[in-house]
C-alpha cells in the first residue's frame, strides 16, 4: 500500500529530515531503504578519489568520456548484486530499480544521485578458468560515496541503507561521520604517472596456434550459414607492485577521449579495465541510441596516409560486409522493442589514436515502458564480438578460444532509479590481479580473412592497454 513508488528528488528538505522520513518508511513498510544526500564539491577532477586513503579493501569504481564533460568515481558498497546472467538480471530489475525508488535523495541537481554500476562477463554458461576463477560472473554495485562531475561542477553522493530497526539518531551520526569522512580526506591531485615496466611474456594461443584456429574456423564460414567468428586472443604480462590502476586511466583517458575509459577494482578479485569505443545502448527518458561498429584499419603517419587508410577502409569489401552482419543484426533485435528507428545508410569513420572504424548510429523511441537492461538483455552478444549468425558463432568460440573472455566483450555500464542509463561493450581491457595483466582483443573472422593479418589488427588493438599499464611507455 505504499505511494514511495518512485524516488523523490528532494531540493529543500535537510538531510535530519530527510533521515527521519525514511527511518519512519522503513518501519511502515518493513524493508531497508536507500538514503542518499548529494552536495557540491570543488574539484575540477575526480579520478584522484580513486586514491582516497579508505579501507583498502574498499570497492573501487571509474567512469568517464572525457569528450562529453563527464565522469564518475566510486569508492565503497551499500548495494551489491553479483553472479547473475543478463536474462535473470532483467527480470529482476524491478526489484533491484525498487530498492532504489523505495529510497530517497537529497540533492539541488535531479541529474545527480545514485547509480549501480557493473558488468557481466562475455558468456556465463562457461567455467571460468584459472584468470578469471576468483572474479565474478557478474557485480553490479551502488557506492557508498560517488563523485559525479558534469559540465556544471562536480558533485558527492553518499548512501546508506536504513533498516527498519535503525535508530534514527545513530543513523544521522553515523551518515554525518561518512560525510566528513568523505569530504575532509578527499585527495584533489593526482600522483605522478607511474611508469613500470611490462615484461611481455605469454600470448594464449601462441602465434602457431592462432594460425591453426583461423584456419579451422575459416573452413567453418560458409557465406548464408555462418558469416562470421569472432575469435579472441589474450596476452599476458608481468606488472609487478608497481602498478597504480590510476596511472593507467590517467593515460588512456588523455589517449582516447571519446572513448569509455573505466575501471572496476574489487578486493581480492582483480581490477578489470579499459578505454572502449563501443557503446553497447543508452536509454534516456524512452530514447535509445545505439551504433553498430566494425572494420578495422590502421592510422596514417601523415594526413594523407591517413585518408587514403580510411578511404581504403570504406570501400574495402570485407570491412563493409563484416559492418553489414552488424548492422542488420541489432537492427533484427530492435525493431520488436523500438519505433522510429532511424540511421544513416552508409557507415561514418570513427578514427581513434590508433585505428580506425566504421560506424553507425542508430536511435528510436521505446515503445512501451523499458528499462535499459532489456535492452542489454536483447543486445548482448553483438555479432562484433561473437559472429553472425549469433549461438552457431558461439558454439564455434566455445570450442576454439582455449581461455574464458570473463569480462573481456561483455556489457559494462549502469542505470539509475529511473532504469535509464549506459552500457558499453568492454573492448580494449586487461584484468590485472597477482601481479600479472591479462590484456584481451579479438576480431572478425569472415570469408576473406587470413590469418597473418588478423593477428596484426588484433596487436594493434592490444597496445592502447600494454601502453597504459606501463604509465604511457610501451
């Protein structure tokens, strides 16, 4: 019987009050509610929260698109759901968006406030192996401290779960303890880019074996069947105590701007990060804008070089057609879900520090209520990180790739109360635990493939993350 249904976006009450009502909420309806109280803060970064001297143990979080005006930092948990697959977390989304709505949220801006973010692993039904053994299928995470900066400033959000059996008072002396907590030990600058040096040891496969994998699944492509296989590799590198996850994003943000350069770090689990290119969908206010990306070309030494590459790229047979399987097949999963999809109908270029793509943007109008893990749920896998047509191109990775993708071209992203929010596709990323780096990339294998080439794109798309984990060296 209780009217909490969505969260409310309070501007003047103050936080005792606020505190207050949701003890009283919490003991009418007998659940734990979410408080959070957000306020402006003074920095112009928030990547050095990152290194804020709290529990080491502490869960670590960073968000950001340097060419949009934002980023998120995170430290700590209230809220943690783990080990789900894409499917189940869908349909429970009701009740995880409800354990955010039933809350309430102080803040002077309604684009600020709370936001779980996560990730789900590439395929959940395979057994992790010894890399990603200690890591979860899947984590989202609500943190107890998150900085959010926008083009309008920066901003703290702290939460707490209350329980029905919380005393109010120790409630408010606890939340005003984390506040200053927070606030008075805030780092504002950050610590020298450490440069360490990466002892490139291990590929999985070896160069050999790779061969005799593109060669097998090549034979498998029959142009109407299967199309495309999308095989990854991974590269292992020794880093040594030196390495700071900071450093690493401090490089790749600089490096690639219009990339998602992210980084989750959970305890004893490994630190998985990354700069990716691909946004898998965004959700606002029933608008959805998602792109189709694939074809693959280096960068030109000079301007020209380089616009003879991309010209070389758009008109290239193979690239177009790997575009292609892309591109009809979210157009495939939408078109139930969307109206008035629309998209350009030729590819654009998308030029990064090192390569280039082709691109597509494609955006319509959800036609009923939706929440952005439906959309996740739907999308996921792409046929630009498993194959066209999809489970045939699945079935085939299973029995290629000899390593577990974990995280590696899986959804990374997160969703607020409203259940809008961004995913993208977790490309170009390494998880590091034990002082050892295990760096992923992979490509599209379609009929005109050969292996030599592809092993070359696949360590161009591999050097952004070596680069970062020895501080911009490499």
């Amino acid at each position: 019987n209780c009217n909490f249904n969505i969260m409310e976006i309070i501007q003047d009450k103050n936080m005792h009050g606020g505190i207050d009502e949701v003890c009283r909420r919490s003991k009418k309806i007998g659940k734990s509610i979410l408080f959070s109280y957000s306020f402006r803060f003074d920095v112009r970064d928030v990547l050095p929260l990152l290194t804020h001297p709290s529990d080491k143990n502490n869960y670590r979080l960073f968000w950001t698109q340097p060419s949009s005006g934002f980023a998120f930092a995170g430290l700590g948990s209230v809220l943690k759901l783990k080990d789900m697959d894409i499917y189940s977390m869908a349909k429970m989304k009701n009740e995880i968006i409800e354990s955010i709505r039933l809350g309430m949220s102080i803040s002077d801006n309604s684009l600020i406030g709370p936001r779980m973010f996560g990730g789900f692993s590439f395929n959940d039904d395979l057994k992790s192996d010894e890399t990603w053994k200690n890591f979860p299928k899947s984590q989202f995470l609500l943190s107890e401290c998150l900085a959010t900066l926008t083009d309008d400033g920066a901003w703290l959000t702290i939460s707490k779960l209350i329980h029905q059996d919380d005393s109010c008072d120790k409630v408010l002396a606890d939340f005003n303890k984390s506040i200053s907590y927070y606030q008075n030990r805030l780092p504002v600058t950050l610590p020298p880019i450490s440069r360490v040096s990466v002892d490139k040891y291990r590929d999985i496969p070896s160069k050999e074996d790779y061969d005799k994998i593109i060669f097998s699944v090549l034979s498998k492509i029959k142009p109407g069947k299967i199309d495309k296989v999308v095989i990854s590799r991974s590269h292992h590198v020794k880093v040594g105590k030196d390495f700071k996850v900071v450093s690493a994003m401090q490089v790749l943000r600089n490096a690639y701007p219009k990339c998602i350069t992210f980084c989750f770090s959970f305890p004893k689990q490994g630190i998985f990060f990354g700069s990716t290119p691909e946004r898998l969908v965004r959700l606002k206010n029933r608008f959805v804008q998602t792109e189709a990306l694939a074809g693959t070309i280096g960068r030109g030494n000079n301007m020209e070089e380089d616009r003879i590459l991309g010209e070389s790229l758009l008109f290239s047979h193979k690239e177009r057609e790997e575009h292609g399987f892309v591109l009809e097949q979210i157009l495939r999963k939408l078109s139930p879900m969307l109206d008035d999809i629309s998209y350009p109908s030729n590819p654009q270029i998308m030029k990064l520090k090192n390569v280039q793509h082709l691109h597509t943007p494609i955006s319509g109008y959800f036609k009923k209520e939706g929440n952005i893990l439906d959309l996740v749920a739907s999308l996921h896998p792409t046929s630009a990180v498993a194959g066209t047509p999809t489970q045939d191109a699945i079935k085939i990775i299973s029995k290629m790739e000899n390593h577990d993708r974990g995280w590696y071209s899986g959804p990374i992203g997160w969703f607020d109360e409203k259940g809008d929010g961004e995913f993208y596709v977790a490309l170009r990323s390494a998880l590091v635990k034990d002082e050892e780096a295990h760096v992923f990339a992979g490509g599209g294998i379609v009929s005109e493939s050969h292996p030599s080439k592809e092993w070359e794109e696949t360590e161009l798309k591999l050097q952004p993350i070596i680069s970062a984990l020895s501080g911009g060296q490499a």
